[in-house]
C-alpha cells in the first residue's frame, strides 16, 4: 500500500474525560501512521448534544497536545475531508442515507420501542438469539406508503443479505468471516431522523478514505454491519485491528473507580506525557528497551503481527516504574519546570523559590520520585521542621549511647559551616569511641528531616542551609 493512501483516525466523543483507552487508541493510530508515512486523522463524534461535555473538542485537542500526539487533518487544521465535526456532517449522511434509498437496500421500521423490548425478552425467553425480526421488511409498499405519509415514527434500518457471508482483515486475527444470517437489520437512523453511532461512523471512513480502522476489541461486533456496508456501496474495506481492552490486575475492564483510569487524574498525580505514552506503546509485549521516546516507539512498534489476545492488564505500578525512569531523563531545568506546580500547591512559598535552588534542591531527591506529586513529600521537610520526641530518637538511638553521642556532636558542631570537615571529624571520633555511623547518621536525619531514611547528611544540609540545618540539630540535642 502506498504511504500517501495510509490514513488512520482517533475519533473520541466529546462526552466525557478522555480516559487510558481513549489515549492507548489514539496513541497506536499515531505511531502507525508515522512509521508508515501516513496521514493521521482527529475527528469528533459530537452528536449528542445533550451529553456534550466538551464543546468545540476543546480538552480533547489540548489532551492530544500535551501528549505530543499531533494530528495531520482535523478541527483547526486544512484538510480535503472537512468537516470533522459530525455535528456538521448530517447533509453527508442524508446524501448517503438517500443512495440506500435508491437501491432499496434499507427499509422504514415502524416499531415502537416498546415492541423491540416486548420482542426481545421474548427471544431471551426462548433460549434464541435477540435479534430484530424482519416485521417491517414483509409490509406492503401501500402499508409503508400510508404510513409515512401519516407521519408515524420510524428509523431506517439496512437490509442485510441472510445468504450472504462477509469478510474483513484484521491485522491480528488474518481474515475473520461473518455469516449475516447471524447479525440483524440494524438501525442507521434514531426516531427523530438523527444518524446512529454505527452509520455515521462508517459514512465518515469511508468518505474520508480510512484504510486502516483501528479501535477496541469491543468494536469487533461493529465490524460485520459496516463491511456490509462497505459492500452496500461497492467501496474497499479498511483494514481492521481490534485492540485488545485495557483490563485491570483482576481482569476486569477499567472502569472510573479504577485508580489511573482518567487522563486527569493520572496528570494530577504528577505522570510525565513521555512516561504514559511509553507504558500505553509497549503494554502486554515484551521489548529489550522498555524507556522509549515517541519516535523510538515508531521505529520499535510491530503492525505486522500485533496481539490477538483479547485483555491486556493495565499495571499502575509499572506505569510508576516508567514515569520514574523518564523523570531521571529529564534535564535540571525540565524536572524544575515540572515539579514546581505540585511543590506551590502543597507549599505556595515555593513558587518564589529561587529557581537554582530550587533545581539543585530536585537533583538531590530526583531518584526518590515516581511521580511529580512525590516532590511533595521528598521535600516536606525544607518547609516543616520536624516535630521531634525523645520516644522517636529512642527507636532508633539505644538510650545509653546518647550522652556520648550528645556530646560528640556537640563538640563538633559550631565546624558545621565546613559541611565535610564537620562530617569528617564526626566520622573519625565516632569510630575512636565505638559509635556506631548508623546510629550516628540516624540521629543528624532524624534532626534534619524527621526520618532515619533520605538524602545524605551532606545534601541535607545544602537543602537546609548552615543555620537552619544548626538551629534543627540544636533542637534535637536539647530533647536529649
């Protein structure tokens, strides 16, 4: 296939926060078409007003642009197959509602939904299939005449060829075959002449020339009704994949209680877009590199033989792995620029941090954070002294060697302003008079931040400062 005819689409509705599938979607549509030298299509599946959270596709275009997913055609950008709102496309789907029409390949239904329900617990009753009976394809042409012109609701529905089998590619599973006698006459219209979801999306495939359709494993069932009507309009059919679902550890699909499930949250929480759009690219397969750019991914990422299980788990803590990885790639300058917002949140005297403080503060801790918002707790201390008792000393400092640590630091403390000579002078007499560094270290964090575990003492008092690191270590001799 020539890469000029390679088009691919992300075509999210605009009714709710763009969640990980949302993203894992649009994320493999624009690596396929960059390894491909494709085009990569944004379009909007806005027609339901009533439920439009997002009007003008505004959060969905600023989510794509904070995870670097750039689109070639699409709302705000030049395109041949404008518009790209379906809200402006109904003249689009009448004209192709009305060539339907014309080879009498749809029929009017006039039943009401009350009928359908009636005629499906029936089925569910029976042990068959519930499927739409054909009661309206077996009305006479009076009948449908009277009908229509009395104005009695109906939807349009496609009249599928029980005798027929359809075939579709799909790029996991090879050629998938669909026997229609299986599928019913589905509704391309609602009852008040808007277009289905199912109709709609194919009109805009095909009239947008999609070659390749890659979307969730729960579309499969989709897939038969729109290859007939591909075949409806003797068009070619795209090329499917049908993604496996994102599932969590116990192999349920993701749903919103599922932590991590929202873009929002998991930006909330502090994940870098490099870090989401690394863990979504290599989920569920197995890569000698794991940390990877977008355009290492395009080189790395196999299209010819994807996945054909049906779940993949979706494992936050390997998400936090990731992000971990890509906050250690990231340059002095990018990690300050990143943290800072999470740090002013918790602490708004640290917006006014002078910015190289603030960033040799960050290199010193960076290797404790996984996400952004762990700065927070990595640095609690440079702005609360730690509120220090003689019980949480005693935990780690056996009550005896005390007086000898006590003084031992006392008779070298007023040196602190030479961090290393101070150090240095604990060390040696430390170890003349059998104490031992680790309770001896204990003591200074504990004094510096509040805990035993963290960043060397050295570092802590760079953090700190001279006085503030003497005034805590002073405080906490005077407990004793």
């Amino acid at each position: 296939m020539n890469s000029k005819s390679i088009r691919v689409r992300f075509a999210p509705s605009p009714t709710g926060i763009m969640h990980i599938g949302n993203i894992r979607t649009a994320l493999l549509n624009y690596l396929f078409a960059k390894q491909k030298g494709g085009t990569f299509v944004l379009r909007i599946e806005d027609t339901d007003p009533q439920r439009n959270f997002d009007p003008g596709a505004k959060i969905i275009i600023s989510d794509l642009d904070w995870l670097s997913l750039a689109y070639d055609e699409g709302p705000g950008k030049k395109g041949a197959y404008a518009p790209y709102f379906q809200s402006e496309r109904s003249a689009i789907y009448q004209e192709k509602l009305d060539e339907l029409k014309a080879k009498n390949l749809i029929y009017p239904c006039f039943c009401t939904e009350d009928e359908l329900n009636k005629k499906r617990e029936r089925q569910k009753a029976l042990k068959i299939p519930p499927r739409y009976d054909r009661a309206c394809l077996d009305l006479s042409e009076k009948e449908v005449a009277d009908r229509l012109s009395e104005g009695t609701p109906h939807i349009w529905r496609l009249k599928l060829n029980h005798d027929q089998a359809i075939e579709i590619t799909d790029l996991s599973r090879g050629a998938v075959r669909f026997e229609l006698k299986n599928f019913s006459d589905f509704p391309l219209t609602r009852a008040d002449g808007s277009f289905t979801f199912m109709f709609a999306n194919f009109v805009d495939d095909m009239s947008m020339k999609m070659s390749h359709v890659f979307r969730g494993e729960d579309h499969q069932s989709n897939s038969a009704g729109q290859a007939a009507l591909y075949h409806a309009f003797n068009a070619p059919l795209p090329i499917f994949w049908h993604m496996p679902m994102l599932c969590n550890l116990d192999g349920k699909k993701l749903s919103k209680r599922d932590f991590g499930f929202s873009l929002h949250d998991l930006k909330k929480e502090g994940f870098l877009p490099q870090a989401l759009n690394n863990y979504l690219a290599i989920i569920g397969s197995s890569y000698e590199q794991e940390i990877m750019d977008l355009d290492e991914l395009t080189q790395a990422l196999n299209f010819e033989n994807p996945h054909t299980t049906g779940k993949i788990k979706y494992d936050v803590e390997k998400l936090r792995w990731v992000n971990h990885k890509w906050i250690d790639r990231l340059s002095p300058n990018e990690l300050t620029a990143a943290a800072k917002p999470f740090l002013a949140e918790a602490y708004p005297q640290a917006a006014s941090l002078d910015e190289a403080q603030l960033s040799s503060m960050l290199q010193i801790i960076k290797t404790d954070l996984y996400t952004l918002k762990d700065v927070v707790s990595a640095l609690q201390f440079y702005f609360e002294a730690p509120e220090l008792t003689t019980t949480a000393i005693e935990a780690c400092v056996p009550k005896e060697s005390m007086p000898a640590l006590a003084d031992l630091i006392k008779k070298h403390l007023g040196t602190i302003e030479n961090p290393d000579a101070f150090l240095a002078a604990l060390k040696t007499e430390a170890k003349e008079l059998g104490i031992p560094l680790k309770q001896l270290f204990w003591f200074l964090r504990l004094a510096l931040m509040g805990q035993v575990n963290g960043p060397s003492i050295h570092d802590l008092i760079a953090i700190l400062g001279i006085d503030e690191s003497k005034k805590r270590i002073e405080r906490a001799l005077a407990i004793l």
